[in-house]
C-alpha cells in the first residue's frame, strides 16, 4: 500500500492509498489520518468508494505530525569522509522539528540565516508500533513503511555549535514524500538505489547497502535508550556527494529544482525559494 496526503481543488486536505494514477480517500475526519490509522494498529483502512484522479491533486507530506524525527548523521563512509567527521561506534542521532515538515512540490525556503544551505537525500523508516529495548532481530514487526525525507541543511547554524538541530529545522527543511510504501512492498531496504539531482546535475548517486548502521541496529539503538512511538520517523542518513563535501562546496541557491529517487519509494521533488 502506498499512503498518501494531498489538497483537493476545493482545499480540503484528505489521505488516501494512491492506486495507479488514482487515490482511494480514507475514511476520516482527523487531523492526521495516516497517523491515526498507523496508531490503530489495523491491517488495513478503511476506504471509500470513489476514487480521485493524482492528476486532480496536489499532494502534501504523507505524515503530517510524526511525534518525533530522528535523524541519523554520518551513516555512509564516504560522507563522513567527505564531511571530515569521524564515523562513531555508536549511530550519531539528532532530532528534525515536525514543524520543518513540507511535502512534494513545495518550496523549500531559504532564509537569510540559514547560510550554507545543502541537501540530503535520504531513506526514511516509519515507525508502525510503540516498543522499547526492542532487540535487533525483531526490527520488522516495528515498520510500517519506507519514504523519502530530504534532510535540508543551514551547515553554518548546524556546525556552529554542537546541536545540530536548530540548522535542520528551519521550516520546509525536511521534505517527506511522495507516500509511504508499506514494508510488504520493500522486500529488502538495504538495497535501493538512492539519487538526488539538482538543477539538472546528478550530486548525490548510491545503494542503501552501504549503510554503516542498519535499520536493524538504529531501531535497537534508539529504542535501547527511549522508548519508540508508532509513526516516529528515523531517517537513515544520506550518502556522499553533498555540497558540505565538494569542492568547490555547493550551496542550495533560489529557483533551483531538487529531485531525489528511490528505488521502489519513489520521487520526490521541490523548488528553493528566497524568503526576507
């Protein structure tokens, strides 16, 4: 099943399972449908009967108010290399603010102060029950599903300090998307193609198999410490080929597109815009 959350032409904001080039609208009045029904527990939501073409809708961020985001730094070698950061023995974790959430085609704004604005085209896990100390071996039965979350970054507020937070939560920082594919239709998120284009120029091109830590062993680690919440979303780290690491280094600039695929997730995409 492929969740997703759009806009109605009249402005009415729905989710629904995206079937084909049309949408089957879930039963629900809440504020975040999706959450509600992956903190339900039930195989599978309730529908509706008619269908909504895509091509009548814009889509927004699947999940709207994740009760927490975590981010995973320095998860590829070859971008730790690139970010001249040594790769820790244990996963280095930062919170996203859900406030930074948007969704495909939104713009992702750029501030004045978010200086040194660069992309990450990453694989995300959503979270599909509560559990704590959960052992490395049962992961599975934690997901729900997979998405895309490109974790935007201001690197001079991020690396001024320690606390990273601050420089990868301004708002529209964290876009997630296009749905989230459930786990059955990922037999092996260890190995998907990850690629993210910008303006045209392919900056960010690898396989999820090189993950330092996996899936498996986030979800132990994290979970080992505080307990999990269904819907929380752990973003896996991206690979190298960040600006951070080019040279020369290559910030995020206005009026540029940035794309990023997925094998068997999807595509993900989003302008910059110069915000005052």
């Amino acid at each position: 099943m492929k969740f997703v959350t759009y806009r109605t032409a009249e402005g009415t904001r729905r989710s629904g399972l995206l079937q084909g080039d049309h949408i089957r609208p879930i039963r629900g009045t809440e504020d975040d449908v999706v959450l509600t029904f992956i903190r339900s527990g039930e195989a599978h939501p309730e529908l509706e009967t008619t269908s909504v073409p895509l091509a009548d809708v814009k889509l927004r961020a699947p999940l709207l108010h994740p009760p927490r985001i975590f981010g995973i730094g320095l998860n590829y070698v070859e971008h730790a290399v690139e970010s001249k950061m040594k790769v820790q023995e244990v996963p280095t974790v930062f919170l996203k603010l859900s406030s930074s959430i948007c969704g495909p085609d939104e713009d992702v704004q750029l501030p004045p102060n978010a200086t040194q604005p660069d992309y990450e085209a990453e694989l995300a896990v959503v979270i599909g029950k509560p559990g704590h100390r959960i052992a490395a071996k049962d992961w599975e039965e934690y997901v729900f599903g997979y998405t895309i979350l490109n974790d935007v970054s201001a690197r001079g507020v991020q690396l001024a300090t320690s606390q990273w937070n601050l420089g990868k939560s301004f708002p529209t920082f964290t876009p997630i998307g296009p749905a989230i594919v459930t786990k059955d239709e990922v037999p092996d998120p260890h190995n998907l193609g990850i690629k993210l284009t910008l303006a045209g120029e392919v900056m960010q091109d690898a396989n999820t198999r090189d993950l330092i830590f996996r899936i498996p062993q986030l979800i132990e680690y994290i979970s080992s410490i505080l307990p999990l919440e269904a819907g929380d979303i752990i973003s896996t780290g991206t690979p190298p080929g960040v600006g951070l690491g080019r040279t020369p280094q290559r910030w995020l600039k206005p009026n540029e597109e940035i794309v990023i695929e997925i094998e068997r997730i999807g595509t993900l995409r989003n302008k910059t815009v110069a915000v005052d």
